[in-house]
C-alpha cells in the first residue's frame, strides 16, 4: 500500500466508499482487533504517546493506530474512506511506523516483531475481503448479464417441400397459376374441331370410289386375257 492513498483518504472525500465494502472493511478491522489477536495487537489499538516517545512525530511523518482507522471507517475520524485500498494502506501504515521508528533501537526489536505479525496478519484479512468482494461482483455480473442478454441459439428447422429439414428461414415457393378466360378456351376447342374436321373431308375427297376402282380391274383383266386370232 502507498502513503499516498492514506493521505487521499485522510484529506476527506464527498464520497464514502459502498456500505458492501464498508461491511468488509468492518470485518477484517474487527479481526485484527478482536481477542485471538490480544498478544499481537495491544500496541497498536491506540496512538502513540508522545510523551514517552517525545522523538517519535520527528521520525513519523504521519501517524496512526487501529483505534482511528475504526473511527474513520465509522465516520467519526477526520478521514473518509472511498474506496478499500485507502483503507487497507491506513492499517499498513500502522504497523510499517512501528518498523521505522523501532527498527534502529536494539531494545525494541521485539516491536517490531509484533508489527510485522500484524502485517502478515492484515495481508491476509485482505486477502479475505477482496475474495468475498470479486466472488459479489462475479454473481452481480452473471445475474445482470441474464437479465440482460438475449439468449442465442440455433434457428429453428423448417421442414422443406422434399421432406428435408434445413436451419434458418424457410424460402417461399412461388407457385403461379395462369389461367385463360372461359370463352377464350372454348374458341381455341372450337377451331382446333374444326381443323380437324376438315383434314378428315379433304382425306376422304382424294381417295378413288371402291366401285370405280373395282370395275377398272375387272376390265384390265378381261383385255389381257383375250386371246389373239390366228393366223
């Protein structure tokens, strides 16, 4: 975490940060200030005293404890949190002032023990809470997109003239009937009778009479089989 969120959060803001991550704030504060921790955390529940450390704001640039992170969080601290990270970088700064100012004095080496147990246990708080908070963000995503997003799919079948189904918009066949007028059929039917009647009259006016063509070959027959007279 950097210094610089912590200074954003504790110059104020028009904005706090959502009551879903105040709630998850609230809860990793509460674990690293709760009595597991008792022998770990005593420390650093409340401001340093500066009159037994009256060296300590020369070396600490800025100050702070768990006990006014709470009251920030509560809206009763000089600071308002926007967001989790300027949160997380005031519990930070708890525990790395206690590293800065107790790490060169060899008596105090067990200090910054206990600060730097601290800061793995706040690592892991969290670590928590931004699990708790990308899992409602990853629900929150999958409920809006369902509501939202048009379910796709494939297109339906549609059952085409040779039985066959095929995907997609069914083509409209286009079956056109043309039909001629009632009178004009019957004219057509009229003159075609006609014609027909008079190739059968012209067929039957060429052909020779069968009594005609009968008398011609008896007559043939009868000079042919006349005998020549003698000599």
């Amino acid at each position: 975490m950097s210094a610089d969120a912590g200074a954003a959060a504790s110059s104020g803001g028009d904005s706090a940060m959502s009551l879903d991550d105040l709630n998850l704030c609230k809860a990793a504060l509460g674990s690293l200030t709760s009595k597991t921790n008792a022998k770990k955390n005593y420390l650093f529940l409340e401001p340093v005293n500066l009159q037994l450390l009256p060296t300590y704001a020369e070396v600490v640039k800025r100050p702070m404890d768990l006990g006014t992170v709470k009251k920030n969080l509560e809206g009763e601290g000089d600071a308002v949190y926007r967001t989790r990270d300027e949160f997380w970088a005031d519990v930070d700064q708890v525990f790395t002032n206690a590293c800065v100012f107790h790490g060169p004095i060899k008596e105090n080496e067990w200090i910054v023990k206990l600060a730097k147990q601290m800061q793995k246990i706040a690592e892991r708080e969290k670590k928590k809470a931004e699990k708790k908070a990308a899992s409602a963000g990853k629900g929150a995503g999958i409920v809006s997109g369902a509501t939202l997003k048009k379910k796709r799919g494939r297109p339906p079948k549609v059952k085409t003239e040779d039985g066959s189904g095929a995907a997609g918009k069914a083509k409209p066949s286009v079956k056109l009937k043309l039909s001629a007028p009632k009178a004009v059929v019957s004219a057509i039917e009229a003159s075609q009778n006609a014609a027909a009647a008079a190739a059968d009259t012209a067929g039957a006016s060429s052909a020779p009479a069968p009594s005609q063509a009968k008398g011609r070959g008896k007559k043939e027959t009868a000079v042919k089989a006349k005998p020549s007279k003698p000599k």
